[in-house]
C-alpha cells in the first residue's frame, strides 16, 4: 500500500501490515473450536417404540400391555414374577421369555432385598434373548 506523507509529497512511503499475529490468532481460534466441538452422540435421544397401524382394527388390549419381570423376594428366597407366575431358577425365566415378542421390549422391575446377582441376570437373559430394548426399573 502506498500513501503520500505530509512532510514531502515527492516522498512516498510505503506502510507494511504485520499478518503473523492475525494468522496466530485465526490458528489459535481454529484450535479453540476444534478442541471444544463434541463429536459423540448425545445420549439424552430417546428412541419411540411406537407403531403407527393402518386400516379398519386399532389393536387389542394386548398391545398396549408392557412386558414387566419383577426380580422380588418370594416367601424368603429370590424369585422372578412375569404376569401371575413366579420363576425360582433362570432357567425358567429364560423359557418363559423366549415365548414374548422381541419388539416390544421388556421391563426390569427389582424390589427391596434382591441380590444383585439376580437383577443383573434377568437384564442379561432378556439382552441374550435380543429384546431391543432392556428397561431396569428400581423399586418406587
């Protein structure tokens, strides 16, 4: 950039922009924003399981029922109660539960006085059964 000085108008000066500290600060920027932007996932999505049914039936009382296992403790020892029956052994529980349907999901309900063991293995029963989705539901 040329400019006329004041003191002689013969002279010509040339005036010279230093660009290395605005390049520094445009890196130091770039860095910034690269460091701080989240690339994962957020966690706080929720998936519907919701389907939407056409034609004349809107579904039977059935459908809307959600497949809950207890994990509770039956007269002095652990058990697992699906509906009206109670399961001693997951042996048990891992038939019962290979009769429902998968897309439905399944609830994990433990109450008070449960050994972890037991509801550590029916959430793993019903993951190896391949529920898509496994809900643990503590006691209210």
């Amino acid at each position: 950039m040329w400019t006329r000085s004041r003191k002689s108008r013969r002279q010509r000066e040339r005036i010279t922009l230093n660009l290395a500290s605005m390049i520094d600060v445009t890196f130091l920027l770039l860095i910034y924003f690269l460091i701080t932007t989240v690339l994962a996932e957020p966690e706080d999505r929720l998936t519907p399981d919701l389907k939407v049914q056409t034609g004349e039936a809107a579904g039977s009382e059935a459908d809307f029922e959600p497949q809950v296992v207890e994990v509770l403790v039956h007269d002095g020892a652990p058990a697992y109660r699906l509906g009206p029956s109670v399961f001693r052994t997951r042996g048990e529980l891992r038939e019962r539960l290979e009769q429902l349907p998968r897309g439905a999901g399944v609830f994990v309900q433990v109450g008070g006085g449960v050994p972890v063991g037991f509801a550590v293995a029916a959430i793993q029963i019903a993951r190896d059964l391949g529920f898509e989705q496994v809900t643990y539901v503590p006691e209210p």
